[in-house]
C-alpha cells in the first residue's frame, strides 16, 4: 500500500470521484425509489481508500484473478455504492481507451459482465441489478452474496481460509456497519477467525451508530469495536474521521504494515455520519431515499449542480407523470452527472492508469501455491476414480450381516477420499468442520489415517497449516458460512472451465441442523449463477434419528429435507444411506452431479 505522503496529491481525484458517485447513487434511489442511500453513502470514503490506495490488490479488467485480494459486502444492502463506483471506474477505462488507444484499457471481459452507467437504470428490475450484493455477472468484484445480516462474516472467513491453506498469499477484506456486527453469526466468526489463525481477513466497519429503527445502536450494545473485536483476540485499528482521506490512509497503513506474529485477524473502524450529506441521516437515510423529485432531493443535488456547473433536468420540478417520460428524465440525469467525469480528462486518466497500476501488482505466480496437484493438467476433481465406487477399495465396505453404523462409512470414505488426494495430487480434496462434534459424528475420519497415509490432522490453531480438520467449538452457523465462502473460491486457471480449491464437509446433530441453513441458501442462489465454477460442501445431520432418545428430546430431531425445497432446483442433493454400505455409493453418485450442496 502507497504512503500517505504518496498518495496525498491524488486525493483531489478521490474526492471528485466521491462526489460523482454520491450523485449516481442519489438519482438512481430518487427515480427508482427504492434502496439504502444511507450506509452507502457513509461507506463511500472508505470504500475507495480501499480501492484507490493500493491496500488491495486487484484487477478490475480479471475480476477471475486467483491470487488477487477478495473483497466481501458484508453489509448488502448497500451494494448501490458498488455500482455507481464500478460505473465509474469502466467510464474512466472506456474514455482513456478512446482517447490513447491504449490496449491497457480495454476490458476483456465479455461485454454483459462490464458495469455501465447506463445499467443504474435498472436498479432493483427485473432481469437488472439486485437489490443486495450477488457474486455474478457485472459484480463478479463481489465474493460472496450477502445482504442478511451477519451472513456475509463466516463466508470471508471461509474465503481467507482456502486462500490460506492452497498457499496464496492474498488478503480478504470484508466491509460491516456495527449493525450487522449484533448477529450470532459474526461472534460465531470473530472465534474462528482467530481460532483458524486467519490474519489474511480484514474486517472494515463503518460505526455510524444506527441500524434501522429510530435508537443508536449504542443505546442497546455496549462497547467499541476495541471491545467487541478486541476480545477475540483480533487486532483493532481505527479513526474518528471515517470521511477524511487522510485519516483513513494513515489508518489502513498501519493495519497493513504493522507486525502480526501472533497471526491474528485484523479489524479497522471508521467513525461516519449515516446519510452524509444526504439532507436526511442516521436511522432515516437507512432503507429509504428521499421522496420522488422532492423538494429534499432537489436540495440535495444543488451543492453538486453549483460545484460542477452541472444542470439537471427539469430541476426543482415535479416527477413526468408518465412511466416513458420519468425514465427520460432518469437516464439524462444519469447523463448529467456522468458527464462530470466525461469532461474531466485528468481524473478519467488518472482513474485509469491508477486502475491499471493496481491491477498490475496481482501476482501472475505464487511460490507458495500449494494446489499444483503433481504437474497433472486437470483439477483432482475431474478424476473419475473419485465418483467410481463400483471400484473403491474393498475396505470402505463391511461383510452383509456386520453391525455398522453409517457414520463409520462418512469416517472411512473421508479419510481415504483425502488419502487419494494427498497420493495422487499432493494436497486434501476436504476441508471439514463439525460444532465440538467431530467425533461424534465422525467427520474427523477426513482428517484420519488411511493405509499408509498417517491422514492431514487438525488445521490451525490445534494443528498446523496442513490440517484439514478446523477446530472449532460450538459455531454450526459460521461453520456452515466458512464451508461454503471457502468451497466459492475457485483457484483454477480457468474457473469458468474447471473448479479447483477444496470442498467441504461440516456436521452437527439433526436437531441443531436449521443453524446451518441461512448460508447454504445464500450459496445455493450464488452456484446457480456466478459464471465461474464453484465447489462442493456436504452438510452432514448427524444423529437424526431415535438413536438419540438416551439425550433425551431435546436431542431428538429428524432432519427434514422440506426446508431445502427453498433452494434453486437442482442445487441441493439429499441423500438419506439406510446401512453403512450404501454411504460411499450414495456420496460418490451425488458428488459425479453438478448440485453444489
């Protein structure tokens, strides 16, 4: 990351940028009515710190990069702040290319996947942009779909995770407000993440003090980020002025540059007004823009019309009547505030040589990188010998008549599956998690022995950065985020073509299953339409039937596979072993399909 004293001439730039995106997302809320204004504006400073800063590496024309850094919306909703910035920075490409013929700036991406301006007019439609932040098509900048709160947290974790075990060295930032902080799911991640010794995930939080309803969140949690965060054992850097450039580089610099031996997760806060300089703030700005060419919207467009010299259309007046003519007004509003951009070569040019000098400093090779799979030119996933049962070794079965329970045979078949990997590609195929039940639901067998392979053992803290067994506690919700944030991320050459990475694997008892459900649903809808391949996580319900009546009822719960029937169809597989032999066979026709669950 650049020095403040390097980066301080270019803050000119950064703050017209900012005020450029504050306005496309003013008009895009204001015509489509719909949409968080507030969070997305107090995030903006910081978000393009991040960006512009050279804090994280990444390539706006190779979204796809494996060894780029990650960055994770943790806080959804607000995804109206990444497509106005993403408009702009395609914009300042488009208009450097023209003017310089510049290869550099042409973005190789088909043509559906580049953010255009124009695609703010269909913000929250049918067939265009979501209303929270999904991993596909133009957004392919985003790693995960978030949007519930809390649900973004385990899933970065999860992506530092197969980031760190396949040897890439590469960050995973991951941007909350203090709202979104309150879910089980982030105390549940703020444990593993230190657990898992995961110092690559860099968790930024705008503390604006208010959620939804009319109170300061700091009326009902008690504490700072150095106490929510600092208690877990996380590293916690921060400023009071979350809306200056400056404060902000000297913050992240230090978060990025000082010494971490003892490899914990790292946290950076920045205080801001939700709603800055919108007209309406704090818990008012949160899900509602001002009202259809309202007088409070007009209010809010003048200090920009007066610093440009920009004129809106039909300015002060009210909203055309007809559905024609407000999407006219719409898009040369749009126009209007591009056009800022359009005009100003210096900022389109410094926005796209700085783009493409960050991007550059991607690593194109990673000493490191652990998944070389043996020299072999394919994904261990395309071995046909992982799907053909009818050939497994004998050992996985028992004779008919033995006394065996199914949990035996998921132990056996995951202990040779990663034995298979470790002999023939050099690395584990699973990655598995249980809540404190690894034992008891026998999902430890991955981590187990198998011939002459002594098995991969506990991974950090417990063991050490080879383990494939996490060692957590009782954590089902992140353990059920960090399988499937890790099974996203695809370290192929060509995710579009093959998937490589890890699949998961985490367990708990039938009756505690619904803890698991809320980011398996999330990553169900993103393996049905993120372009690049994806992974496998298997969602083990253990003990889900009367065999623990001696725990009593309050153990006893048959898994029903009904509530999957909210998930995409074809993306989740249930399968229900009635005896130990038919384990391997049922896992090994399941995992042949495509369904990512």
């Amino acid at each position: 990351m650049n020095r403040l004293e390097e980066l301080q001439n270019q803050f000119k730039f950064w703050e017209k940028t900012k005020d450029i995106a504050d306005n496309l997302l003013d008009v895009m809320l204001n015509y489509r009515q719909s949409g968080h204004p507030g969070g997305s504006r107090s995030k903006m400073h910081a978000f393009l710190t991040t960006l512009l800063s050279g804090a994280m590496r990444w390539d706006i024309r190779h979204p796809e990069h494996r060894f780029a850094d990650r960055f994770v919306l943790g806080a959804g909703h607000t995804v109206p702040m990444v497509y106005v910035t993403l408009a702009i920075f395609n914009e300042a490409l488009d208009l450097a290319y023209k003017k310089t013929k510049d290869k550099r700036f042409l973005n190789p991406q088909p043509s559906e996947r580049i953010f255009r301006w124009q695609d703010l007019l269909k913000f929250r439609r049918r067939g265009g942009l979501s209303g929270h932040a999904e991993f596909a098509g133009k957004t392919l900048f985003l790693k995960f779909n978030t949007g519930p709160s809390g649900h973004g947290s385990p899933a970065a974790a999860g992506i530092a995770l197969a980031l760190k075990r396949a040897g890439v060295e590469a960050k995973v930032f991951i941007m909350e407000g203090e709202g979104g902080l309150t879910p089980g799911a982030t105390h549940e991640t703020a444990n593993s993440a230190w657990g898992l010794a995961l110092d690559n995930l860099y968790y930024l939080v705008d503390w604006n003090d208010f959620g939804i309803d009319d109170h300061n969140v700091s009326a009902v949690v008690y504490g700072t980020p150095k106490d929510w965060f600092g208690s877990h054992g996380w590293r916690v850097f921060g400023t009071e002025q979350g809306s200056d450039w400056a404060s902000l580089v000297n913050a992240m610099n230090e978060m990025l540059g000082s010494p971490n031996p003892n490899k914990a997760p790292s946290v950076l806060w920045f205080k801001t007004k939700k709603g800055r300089e919108y007209g309406k703030y704090d818990y008012a700005s949160h899900g509602v823009p001002h009202g259809l060419n309202s007088e409070a919207f007009w209010a809010s467009k003048k200090p920009f019309a007066e610093k440009y010299g920009v004129t809106f259309q039909n300015f002060g007046g009210p909203a055309p009547k007809d559905s024609d003519g407000l999407m006219k007004e719409f898009r040369t509003n749009l126009e209007a505030v591009i056009k800022v951009l359009q005009e100003d070569t210096d900022l389109y040019m410094y926005l796209a040589e700085r783009l493409v000098s960050i991007g550059e400093t991607v690593p194109k090779e990673m000493p490191g990188f652990r998944l070389k799979n043996h020299g072999k030119n394919r994904s261990p996933f395309q071995d046909p010998r992982i799907y053909d049962f009818k050939n497994y070794p004998k050992d996985l079965f028992t004779a008919p008549g033995t006394q065996a329970a199914n949990r035996a045979a998921l132990a056996k078949w995951g202990a040779w599956v990663n034995a298979f990997g470790y002999k023939e590609y050099g690395r584990p195929l699973f990655l598995v998690s249980s809540a404190d039940l690894s034992g008891s639901t026998n999902i430890n067998g991955f981590a187990s022995a198998y011939g002459d392979f002594k098995g991969y053992g506990y991974y950090e803290r417990v063991g050490g950065p080879e383990g494939v067994l996490l060692p957590q506690e009782i954590t089902e919700f992140a353990n059920s985020g960090i399988m499937v944030g890790m099974a996203s991320v695809n370290l192929a050459e060509d995710p579009e073509k093959e998937f490589d990475g890890f699949w998961g694997a985490t367990s708990t008892y039938g009756s505690f299953s619904y803890l698991l459900y809320g980011p398996l649903r999330l990553y169900s809808q993103l393996a049905q339409d993120c372009e690049l391949k994806t992974g496998k996580v298997i969602f083990v319900a253990g003990h889900s039937g009367p065999e623990t009546a001696d725990d009593s009822r309050t153990h006893f719960g048959i898994f029903s596979p009904g509530v999957t029937q909210l998930f995409p169809e074809g993306h989740i597989i249930n399968l229900h072993p009635w005896e130990h032999n038919e384990v391997p066979v049922v896992l090994a026709a399941a995992l042949k399909e495509k369904a990512p669950i």
